[in-house]
C-alpha cells in the first residue's frame, strides 16, 4: 500500500522537498562534506520552523501532536530528506521527544520539548552499547543508587550527533531494571569521541560514561516499566530509518531512469535493451515494497498498535536489504561514470548503508522476529 496522503501532508511534504532543494541540495551536501561534516544550527531551526521536530510534542510545549499519526508526518521528511542525503539529527530528535512526551516528568517537559520543537536544542539517543546489540535486554550500562542520585558507567556506540547534542538520553540498568536518563553534554565524567563514518554528512561517535552523577530528576518514567517505551522508542527509530533509506532508493533509481534514456549504446538509448528493462521492472517492485513495508510500520507505530514493533522489524529487515541493492545495482547500470568520486551515487550509497547497520541489521531483526530460514545464524550477515 501507499498512504492516501490528505491536502495537508501532500503540502508539508512539498515544502520541505522545496526548502532542501534552495537550502541544502546534493551540491550543498557535498559542500558540508568538504568541511567536515555535521549541520548548520541555524538551518536545522529553520527546519524545526517548518514543523520536522514538533509532531511528537504536545502542543502545550509548542509541538503540533494533537496531529493524527504524527509519526506518518515526521516519516515524510524522513523520506524526504533520503532522497536529498541531507544531514540534520531528525531522527535522534524525534526519538527524545516521544520519550519525554510520553514519560517525561512535567519539569522535563517543559523545560526541553520547547527548544526540541524549535531546534534550540538538539538531543540524542543512546541506545547501543559498545558491545553492540539494539535491543533494550542488551543493555549493560548500569545506573548505581548513590547520594540521592544516580551514577552511570558504560560506553555507548555508535550514537548519531552525539557531538551536536545538547542532551543526551541514556538507557541504563538500575538494580538491573531498564530505565533512561537525561544527561547534559557538559556532564562530569562524560566524555564524546567521534568515530569514522562513511556517510560524509552525519556524525557517530563513542559516548563514555565514567561515574556520570545525575540527580533523581534526569530519571525519565519509572524504573522497571521502561522496557516497553524503549521497544516503542526502537520502533520509532525504525520507521524514520527506513523511511530516509527509501527515499533514497527511490531518487537513486530515478536518477538512473533518466540517465538510461539519455545514454546511448549503439545507437540506441539503454533504456530500450529489454534486458535493463526487466532490472528496472524489479527495482520498481523492490522500491514500491520498501514504500508499503515503511508506511505500514508508520500507522501501526503511529498508532501504538501491539504487532508495531513487529511491523518495524520487518520493515527494516526488508528495506534495510533492498535499499542498498537497489543503489548498488544503480550504479552498476550508470557504468564507469557510477563508481567515480564526482558522481552522486556514492552518497547515496554511503547513506543507505549506514543505515543498514544502524539500529540492527536485517539478519539481526529476522532472528527476533523469528525466522526459522536464518534463526541463530548470525554469520550471514555481511556487515556492510
């Protein structure tokens, strides 16, 4: 299926593609990618302007959720900003603000949903140990009860704009129960290291926790009923996930459309060799697919249904494979011209597969839905 979109959405969707095109086309990318990387924080509050971070948040703290299936909106940009590779922390910001939304304290919303909303502040999520693993039973960050406050240690990898986040939201294990805790970048103790990335316009790094001592009011929700919000968080982060991964898929498999009409081979364009035919007829199903597997994770998460998280480990365990297929076969079909450093494929390329890794892989999402084709079999994993 494809989500019938109301005048609304189509118009919300229309304007961010108009404002990345004038603010931050596949040219400026590779721009930010010359100096480094990263984003602007005055073009990231334009964006937020537009409403990119403020679907999740109540409309008491300056957000718009009292819109239907806010989620499907944050989605749209999502996939939107796919097909333009565009940096920004859209997803780890939206993330933080359905947690506080849903389980913040009244001090916590009110004092970090409105700059969320704004863009004044930038948050992120730090769900991934070190040790890998994406799934709340593998945290081992632990939380120590000390002073009146809690201590965390661990080490969590990779997170995205960890570097450019204000706050940060962690995971941890309090006397073995889950909870999360929302902890100032400039906090004692806790230390940021970038890590190498292959896509040029986003930043991961290494966020080290030693003895990090936070007060009873970074807590955020309860102790031992966090498990839950932290699948719906992990669901959240799927959808928003495979929804850039297939706007980019998308834009790549246009881009090769046309560049097939307008290259010649023997006199005759490529486009008319049935056998590319029929390479194009399966990247149009497998990108259609991706489309119907990503909207119907979006409603079911949207709409906190109980199969949700279900629906977004099959989303991502299908687009997380053909996303990357897709471009990759793109580049084969542009020749010699796709796999050259001045061509834009590469940035797709990059983006789409760092996106495959992030927040599990395919074979990692099949073994917890259950597949009995690969269930244990963790090696067929190529870990690209």
């Amino acid at each position: 299926m494809r989500l019938d979109l109301s005048a609304d959405q189509e118009l919300f969707r229309d304007t961010t593609r108009r404002f990345l095109e004038d603010s931050c086309p596949v040219l400026g990318v590779r721009a930010l990618a010359d100096a480094g990387g990263g984003f602007d924080r005055a073009w990231w509050r334009q964006g937020a302007a537009l409403g990119w971070t403020s679907l999740l948040v109540p409309d008491e703290h300056g957000g718009s959720a009292s819109m239907a299936r806010g989620l499907v909106d944050v989605a749209l940009v999502a996939e939107v900003m796919g097909a333009f590779v565009s940096p920004g922390p859209l997803l780890p910001a939206n993330v933080v603000a359905a947690a506080l939304a849903a389980s913040g304290s009244s001090e916590q919303k009110a004092r970090v949903l409105p700059g969320l909303a704004s863009g004044e502040l930038v948050a992120s999520w730090c769900l991934a140990e070190a040790a890998g693993g994406w799934r709340p039973d593998d945290v081992s960050t632990t939380a120590e009860r000390r002073d009146g406050g809690f201590v965390l240690t661990g080490v969590k990898s990779p997170v995205e704009a960890a570097d450019d986040a204000d706050l940060l939201l962690v995971p941890a294990r309090v006397d073995g129960e889950l909870a999360q805790f929302l902890v100032p970048r400039s906090a004692p103790g806790l230390e940021i290291v970038p890590l190498r990335c292959l896509d040029l316009v986003r930043h991961y790094s290494e966020v080290r926790l030693s003895g990090v001592a936070v007060p009873t009011g970074a807590l955020v929700g309860e102790i031992g009923r966090t498990a839950a919000e932290v699948e719906h968080l992990l669901a959240v982060a799927l959808v928003l996930q495979c929804a850039e991964a297939t706007g980019a898929a998308v834009r790549v498999l246009e881009l090769t459309v046309e560049y097939s009409f307008d290259r010649f081979s023997f006199g005759r364009p490529l486009a008319s060799y049935q056998a590319l035919k029929h390479r194009f007829a399966d990247m149009r199903l497998w990108s259609e697919s991706c489309q119907a597997t990503t909207d119907a994770a979006a409603v079911a998460v949207a709409e906190r249904r109980p199969d949700a998280l279900h629906l977004a480990r099959v989303a991502k365990a299908y687009v997380g494979d053909h996303a990357p297929a897709i471009v990759q076969d793109c580049i084969q079909l542009h020749g010699s011209i796709g796999v050259t450093w001045e061509h834009d494929l590469h940035l797709y390329l990059r983006r789409v597969t760092v996106d495959r890794a992030v927040f599990g892989t395919p074979p990692e999402h099949r073994i917890a839905l259950g597949s009995p084709m690969i269930a244990g079999s963790r090696e067929e994993d190529d870990g690209t």
